[in-house]
C-alpha cells in the first residue's frame, strides 16, 4: 500500500509539471498546444538516450532534455506563431504526429515499439533515489520548483505582457511590445518544463514506449489546465490530482480492465461537459465577466 500510495504521488508530482508548463500557454498567453505529450516524450527520450548512450547521468540529462524540448518547440513557434491566428494549433499537432513517428520508427535510435529500458535511476551526490518516497520528494521537489518558475514568470512584466497579448494582441503589438518574440519564448520556456517531466518520468519508470506519448495524451494534459482551472498557477495541480485520482479510484471498484478503461475515458469526457456548461473557468479558475 505505501509503495502504490508514493507511485501515485509520483505520477501526481510529473503531471503537475507538464500541467503547469502547459497552462502558460493556455491560461497565460492565449496559445492552445497540442503537442505537449510530444515534448514530454522528447524529454524522456532524450534524457534516456543521454544515460544509455553517453554515459550522462540524471542531472545531465534533463538539462540536454530540456535544451532539446525547447529547440523542437521553436522549430514549430518560431514559422507558426508569426501568423495571427490557429496556426500554431495545426503546426502543435503535426509536431505530434510527427514526435510518434520518430518514437516509433526510428528504431537505431529508439528502439521503435520495444522501447528504452534499463534507464537509471537519479543519483544525489552518489546516494541513487530508487525507493518510493524518494520518489516522491524529488518529484514534489520539481513540481515546487516549476510552480516557483510559472509564478516568478506570470507575477513578472514579461508575465503581465503575456495576458495582455491573450486578452488583445492587437492592442499590445500597438503599445510597441514584440508580440512575435514574446509568444516564442513563452512556448520554449513551456517545453523546456515539459521535458524536464519527461526526464523525471523515464528515470522513475526505468523503460519507456511510445505509447506513453500519443495524442490522447496531449489531449489529456490538456484536460488538466481546463478542468482545474488556468489562469491560476494551482488549478493544474488541482486537476492532474482530481483526474489521476479517479482511474486509482476505479481499481478499488473490481471493474475489468476492459471495463474500466472506456469508463475513464467516459467519465473525463462528461466530466469536460460539466464544467463547460457549469463552470467554463475550472475549478480554481477566475470566473470572466460575460457580455450582456
């Protein structure tokens, strides 16, 4: 029971990272992304590819993680988000499609479907993190640590630039503030948070596929900023959890399997409804005055 309760914590402490980074594009800037699985699966890759192959340890890692997060973010932002618009929505969602493919064909360097295992765990001055709850700490430790980076980040100028370009972008470019530029940092700073978890995860996990990393993923981590609420650094980490709580809540009901993965899909899905009708901001999120 104490190592299931320490591997939902786990699991709680990288969503709300990769929950947190998203929500500065979608609650602080405007910006709707679907490729944040994609970066999470390009930290995780990278940071394993960096033990496995070079020789770099956990540290190392996620910093090339995060390096790399970042450059396939601006590799899309930088085309994309110079044009007013959707675009970078579709361009987010090719960088999806095409992060899978890689994942699962390029297999010299990622071993395709079988996957990366043997992935070591974290040292800390030579002590190696491989039980449970110490898990949990170095993960609460990141998540404070992403949280501490979004709130220096959104109660800063650079953050009160980013909602002015999400509530008029016209009106901002007019006030002589480089939209283009801003909007591009904003989306590098998210994915090079977004990796980190990436990073965290493949070394707790010790193997990772591609499956972890698909679009219904995006999907998911997205589901988290808009039910718990963006706009607000705590509502992500609200939702991831709430939504992660209930699949473990699902285990205790002796549903098959094959039962209770549609009925988790069913119940995010209404749950998505509800507050769309009900409460549209979330559940920490800041209720907006409505046009009469």
């Amino acid at each position: 029971m104490t190592a299931y309760l320490a591997h939902f914590l786990v699991m709680v402490g990288i969503y709300a990272i990769l929950a947190l980074s998203l929500n500065l594009l979608i609650g602080y800037s405007g910006i709707f992304s679907l490729a944040h699985a994609a970066i999470y699966g390009i930290g995780a890759y990278a940071s394993a590819l960096a033990a496995l192959k070079l020789g770099v340890g956990f540290w190392g890692g996620m910093a090339i993680a995060a390096g790399v997060g970042a450059f396939a973010s601006a590799l899309v932002a930088i085309p994309s988000l110079r044009v007013a618009g959707d675009y970078y929505v579709v361009a987010s969602f090719g960088l999806q499609v095409v992060m899978l493919a890689v994942f699962m064909n390029w297999t010299d360097l990622t071993n395709g479907h079988a996957g990366l295992p043997g992935i070591p765990r974290p040292k800390l001055f030579g002590w190696v993190i491989d039980q449970p709850f110490e898990y949990v700490f170095l993960a609460a430790a990141f998540a404070v640590l992403t949280w501490a980076i979004c709130r220096r980040l959104t109660h800063s100028a650079f953050g009160r630039v980013l909602q002015a370009i999400r509530d008029d972008e016209i009106a901002a470019q007019a006030m002589g503030k480089n939209v283009v530029l801003v909007k591009i940092v904003i989306a590098c700073i998210s994915s090079a948070l977004g990796a980190m978890a990436g990073s965290l995860y493949a070394h707790y996990i010790t193997y990772i596929n591609p499956s972890s990393f698909a679009l219904h993923e995006s999907i998911f981590i997205a589901t988290l900023v808009i039910l718990g609420g963006s706009e607000r650094l705590a509502g992500p980490i609200v939702g991831a959890f709430v939504l992660l709580a209930i699949p473990e809540a699902l285990k205790f009901l002796a549903i098959p399997d094959t039962v209770a993965a549609p009925m988790r899909q069913i119940i995010y899905g209404a749950l998505l409804i509800i507050f769309m009708l009900v409460r549209p901001e979330g559940i920490l999120g800041r209720a907006r005055a409505r046009a009469q």
